[in-house]
C-alpha cells in the first residue's frame, strides 16, 4: 500500500513540472491564407552593398507603397541601425560612412499634392551621413543633390535648396546685407548653393548659385560651374584642388551663358566640358567644346564649327556628353549637322502640317514619330588627339553607331552600318548591320563583314572584332592587323546557339564570359559549358568545365570587378552552376592555370546577385527558393559558413504558403517533358483541388524562383493560390513547325 502512494506521488511530481511547461508553451501559430491586403506587408531588397573592407553591409527594405527603410549592419558586431526613407546611397571608398538621400513622408507628400501646393512649397530631402565607425548619423536638411569620389574617401559636395531664405541669400546661404546689390533666388535657372565637406577635418566651404559640379574620380579636384554670387565668386567654371586646397577661375563667363556636360579624366588632371556662348535667341545654337588641363591658367576651345575637321554645315553637339580615353590622349566628342528650324515668320494658320510617308521609308511611320526626338538629338562621334590637336571625325550618316576600343586608348573602333537593313526590319526583325574596322588617326574606314545578324564587338584591347552570327550560329572573329577573319565554332558537333530554339527565327547564342589577357583567348559558352578559342586558329578549342555536358550543368562565370576588361588566365574564377536534371544550383571555383574545377556549393535554391568585398574574401549574395524569400547571406570564398544577415518578411510564417515539385511525362509525339506543380502546404493526397493550369513557355527550370505576394499582370500568381487552396500546375511548352 506505502508502494503504491509513494509511486503515485512521484508520478505526480514528475507530471506537474511538465503539465506546468504546457501552459507556458506559445499557442500554435493559426496560419491564414493570403489575400491582397498583404501586399502592403511585404517588403523588396532593392539594394545591397558591401562596404570595401567588408566588415558592414547595407540594405534597403521597400514594401509595395509604403516608405521603407535603409537597414545598415555591421557584420562582426551583429548590430543594426535603420534609417526610415532613405535612397540614392553610396558607400564611400574608405568603407568610413554611408551617403544616403533621406525623402518626406510618402503619405504627407500626397496629402499636398492633392491641397495643390506650389513645388516651393512642397517639403524637401534630407542628406544623411552615416558614420560606420560612431554609429551615428548627421542629418542636413533641404539638400537638392550630392556627390562623391568614386575612388576616393572624406569628401563630399552638396547642393542646398533652401525654402524661408530663397528671397533673401546671395546663393551661398548667408543673408545678403548688401542692399546695394540686386537679391537672386536660387532656382533651376540661377543656381544653388554647393557645400564642399572634408569629412576628415570637418571643414566646409560653400559657393553660391552653382547650377553643376563633379568630383574627378579619384578625388584630385571639384570642377563647377556658377552664375556667380553677390560677392567675389563671379560667374564661371572653377577648379577646386582637393588636396592643394586652392579654388582656381578656369573659365570667365557671363550669368547668360550656357554649359553642359562637365568632364574629367581618370587622372584628374583635364577637364572638358560644352559652352553656348550666344545669348542671343537664335534658333541654330553653336554650341563650343572647352579644354583645360593643369599646364594652362584658362580653359580654351578646342572645338567649334570651323575647327578643321568638322564637315561642312556641321557643329559640337550639345548633346553629347564627351568623354576622356584611359590614358587621358584622346577626348571623344559628338557632332551633328546644322539642324533644320522652323519659320518663325510664320504666323499659325499659315503653317500647314502635313505627315508624308513613304512604304520604302527606312523606319515605318509609328516608329518615325517615336524615333522623332532622339534624331533629332542625334551625334556623330569625333575625336580630338590632344598631343598634336588634331580633330578627326569618326561617325557620319552611315556609321552612326561607333564603339572605341581599350576604354578609348585603341587607334581602332568599331563602326555599324544597318541603312541597307533598315526596311526588312519590318518583316524580318533580326535585322542586320555591315561591320567596318575605323581607323581613330585618320577616320578612314574598312568593311569587314556585309549582313551580321547578332552580337558584335571589340575584343578588349582592339586586337580584334568578334561577332556571333545568328544564321550561322557561330561565332567569328576578324583579326584587324592582318585583316583575316576566322570562324571559330566550327565543325565541332556542337551547337553554341540556343538548342531549344522553338519560335520562327534563327537562335541566339548563348554569349560569352570575355577575353583572356591581351586578347589571347576568347571564352565562350555552349549550352552548358565554357570553351577556350585562339582567335588565330592555331590552337584548337579547350572545353574548361569538361563535363557539363555529361552531367547536364550549365556553367557560367560570374565578373565581380565591374572595371576589370579582360580575364587574367592566373585568375581563378568563380562560376555559377545549374543541375538541369535536379534543378540544383550554387556555385563552383575554376583555375585557368590548373585547369581544375571545384565545386563550392549546391542546393536546392536558386542563388543570384553575388558581389566580394573589393579588400578582403567575403562574398554577399541572395539564395531563395519557393517557400524562402531570397534574403541576404554572406560567406567565405569556400561558402563553408554561410550566415543568413537579414530577415525581411517574418510574417510569411503567419500565412498558408505552398510546395512546388517537378512533374515528368512524355508527351503524344514522344517528347520528355516537364513540369511544376505548385501544392497548398497542408496538401492532403485524399481531396479534390480546384487546378489552374498555366500554358505558356517553359518554367520548370525556375521551380526555385520565389513569388512574393505582390500586384502582377499576365500571369498567374503561383503563391497567392496555393495559399487559397489551388493546385497550380506549369507545363513546360514545346512548340514544332506547323
């Protein structure tokens, strides 16, 4: 009996502490099925950047409609800070702040615009200069635009767009107590005052009425342009030398005069830009390229319409923004003939407009009128050799469309002519254009190839043209010093233009992942691996990855230096891998010098938008499926500890979400097919579902694409039906002849 009570006692022990933990369990979450008012809940990555040193990241969350927020992470400590409305950001280069533009209340900025308010009177951005190393973050409010160096740390410019002291400042921000002198607001016409912050020292200098300004790209100087202040700033273009700290007068104008497009070499040492010098309202402007460089006191024309080289009847357009070659030797411009205006004589009811066209017109009446403004903004490229001042003009009628080569160091370019193909475009849309080889000292040019129909370019260093031929389907490369020209996709067995080409025009090609050093090899891509071609011919073709093919992976090499114009073959490459049978993808590592490839990573997920830390190895990137939102992750170059930094939806967990399968069948015709089926989550194998059926192309290669709830048009949208209790099933579509 004492046995039996004190058995039962500890049984009531034992059970109490965990009856006890029941009730402070959490409920279990009651999931509900989606509708469209949680739109409004989500929210898009539509930024992510890392800092160079790769020790913070920051990120934007934006839902549908609403205002959204600029999340800023420090990644070895783990902490966060945000910063509500925030756009417009850069990272500086020395990874010390993050610049961001910081806007009004989407909802009050509404309210005002349904009250009518007057631009003047409507609120304005904030600036916000967030310091990654204190953690704190400086607001300047009424800014209208801010700039940086690319490539250089400390410095910032701003332009101010102030509202009470509009009537009252002499374009520098101060009250103007000089009554003698006539008050100017600052305006779009005027100028505003620009703000120049050393964020090292905290120094600020401000110059008033500034209409535009740039910083050369690494941080060198500041060139503007101002209508003058009230003071001693008179009107003209200015140098500020950043590291000399002297503001230097390079051009003396007047408040009437216009310019546009200033410019800076790599080195930050010359500087371009437009004038219109005419205050006259003459309808033909003779707009004139400036120069100046540190060797002269004034900046000088170095181009107008009877500058020797310019046709007959031309002028410097106005709109073409020129642009300085790599190594600083050449300056690229534009030219375009004397436009034709119209009578002003003329009152109104004596102008007749008639719309006269033709069926053998190069472009077909509606494409006339929505190519109207950009030809008549059309420039024709020159170039001014600055060593010897020689102008020579480049593009004309015919070559419309020219590409420089070696970022503008090369003395070949590219040029494109497509009149001869411009009516077929009608009916055969892959158009077509004759490549000529144009000679940058001279503007002489040599036609290599009649009809391409495809992809072409200069090879990095402009050792050679390449193009891919669609009716072909091979790629060729012309080689310009000897003027031979080689096929190299040939008799190999192998297609390198689109295999499941199924619509009634030629394949395209698959592309490429560019040029070894010095032009020595071109890689480009088959269906699923990556070749290696001697564009002379001497050696034959290297496939790389060897064994995609076989294994049914597509690779594809990712470039994480947007600035980097070739492959280096000591690089070791990192590529992007996708299983076609499993629907698998990650990412692999190749040695061009070793030969070998190392797979890295491979789920079921779909990875993208990868970016490295420009000092040290470590990668950011998204990875998603249909369940997972492709939030932010970053890892090692091994991808051996993956860390999941941001969570931008935790709600989802709150809804009924889904599953998606692959579906296999062969079709009437014997064909092997696939598809996707989307299930509800609680899928219950012994019930009827309601099934919508989406025929259209192929998608069961995105089996892994994740659809957030969100307004679209034309589709149907996969998740929102699910959580509804649909099936949604996606067929892959293959179409034949007839």
């Amino acid at each position: 009996m004492m046995k039996n009570i004190i058995t039962g006692l500890l049984l009531v022990v034992l059970i109490l502490p965990v009856h006890a933990q029941r009730k402070q369990a959490s409920p279990p979450i009651v999931k509900k099925p989606l509708t469209h008012a949680a739109y409004d809940e989500w929210k898009s990555i539509t930024y992510k950047e890392l800092t160079n040193d790769g020790r913070y990241v920051a990120y934007t969350l934006n839902p549908e409609a609403a205002d959204g927020k600029l999340v800023l992470m420090d990644l070895s400590k783990n902490t966060t800070d945000e910063v509500h409305r925030a756009g417009n950001i850069k990272l500086s280069w020395d990874s010390r702040y993050s610049f961001m533009m910081i806007k009004p209340q989407k909802d009050l900025v509404k309210e005002l615009r349904r009250e009518k308010k007057k631009k003047e009177d409507m609120p304005k951005d904030t600036l916000g200069i967030y310091s990654w190393t204190n953690k704190k973050l400086e607001k300047i409010p009424h800014v209208k635009s801010y700039k940086i160096p690319e490539k250089a740390g400390s410095w910032i410019a701003y332009q101010l767009d102030p509202v009470a002291e509009t009537e009252t400042t002499n374009g520098d921000g101060q009250e103007n107590t000089d009554k003698a002198k006539p008050l100017r607001k600052v305006s779009d016409e005027n100028g505003f005052p620009l703000v120049l912050n050393n964020l090292e020292n905290g120094q600020q200098m401000t110059f008033g009425f500034v209409k535009d300004y740039t910083f050369s790209k690494t941080g060198e100087g500041l060139l503007f342009h101002t209508t003058g202040d009230n003071g001693e700033l008179q009107p003209g273009i200015y140098w500020y030398d950043l590291n000399e700290g002297k503001l230097q007068s390079i051009f003396k104008a007047n408040r009437k005069h216009k310019f546009k497009y200033l410019s800076i070499d790599d080195s930050g040492s010359k500087v371009a830009f437009i004038a219109d010098l005419d205050t006259t309202k003459a309808l033909v402007r003779e707009p004139k390229l400036y120069y100046w460089d540190k060797s002269i006191s004034n900046a000088i024309v170095l181009a107008d319409q009877s500058t020797t080289g310019i046709p007959e009847e031309w002028l410097v357009s106005e709109n073409f923004n020129p642009y300085f070659s790599k190594d600083g030797s050449k300056l690229f411009f534009g030219t375009n003939p004397v436009p034709i205006v119209k009578d002003t004589a003329l009152l109104a009811e004596e102008i007749v407009n008639v719309e006269v066209w033709h069926w053998q017109d190069d472009y077909i009446y509606p494409e006339q009128n929505v190519r109207a403004d950009r030809e008549r903004k059309r420039s024709y490229l020159a170039v001014m050799h600055l060593d010897n001042r020689k102008l020579v003009q480049l593009g004309n009628e015919k070559l419309s469309d020219i590409n420089t080569g070696e970022e503008g160091n090369s003395k070949y370019a590219l040029g494109k002519d497509d009149r001869e193909y411009r009516v077929s475009r009608t009916w055969d849309t892959g158009g077509g254009h004759d490549l000529y080889i144009v000679n940058v000292a001279d503007g002489s040019s040599n036609l290599i190839e009649k009809g391409v129909q495809g992809y072409s370019r200069l090879s990095p260093s402009a050792g050679y043209a390449y193009w891919f031929s669609n009716p072909d389907t091979a790629w060729f490369a012309h080689h310009i010093a000897s003027g031979k020209t080689l096929k190299l996709t040939t008799g190999m067995g192998i297609s390198f233009a689109d295999e499941e080409n199924d619509v009634p025009d030629y394949p395209s090609s698959y592309g490429l992942a560019g040029w070894t050093k010095d032009d020595a090899r071109i890689l480009v891509y088959d269906k699923y691996d990556i070749w290696s071609f001697d564009p002379q011919g001497k050696d034959g073709p290297i496939n790389l990855t060897k064994d995609g093919r076989e294994k049914k992976v597509t690779y594809r090499y990712v470039n994480l230096d947007r600035e980097k114009q070739f492959i280096d073959l000591d690089e070791v490459m990192l590529l992007t891998a996708f299983d076609e049978k499993s629907k698998s993808s990650g990412y692999a590592r190749y040695s061009l010098k070793d030969r070998k490839l190392n797979p890295l990573v491979m789920s079921g997920h779909r990875y993208g938008g990868i970016q490295k830390a420009k000092d040290t190895d470590l990668y950011l990137y998204t990875r998603e499926n249909f369940q997972e939102f492709p939030d932010l992750y970053v890892s090692d170059l091994n991808f051996s500890k993956p860390r999941k930094i941001s969570e931008a939806n935790p709600q989802q967990k709150e809804y009924i979400w889904g599953t998606a399968e692959l579906v296999y069948w062969n079709s009437l015709d014997n064909i092997p097919l696939e598809g996707i089926l989307y299930k509800p989550e609680n899928f219950d194998p012994n019930k009827k579902y309601p099934m919508v059926v989406v025929y259209y192309e192929r998608f069961s290669n995105t089996i892994h694409q994740h659809h957030k709830p969100e307004p679209i048009r034309s589709l149907v949208h996969r998740t929102m039906y699910v959580s509804n209790d649909y099936l949604i099933f996606v067929p892959d579509v293959v179409y034949s002849t007839g």
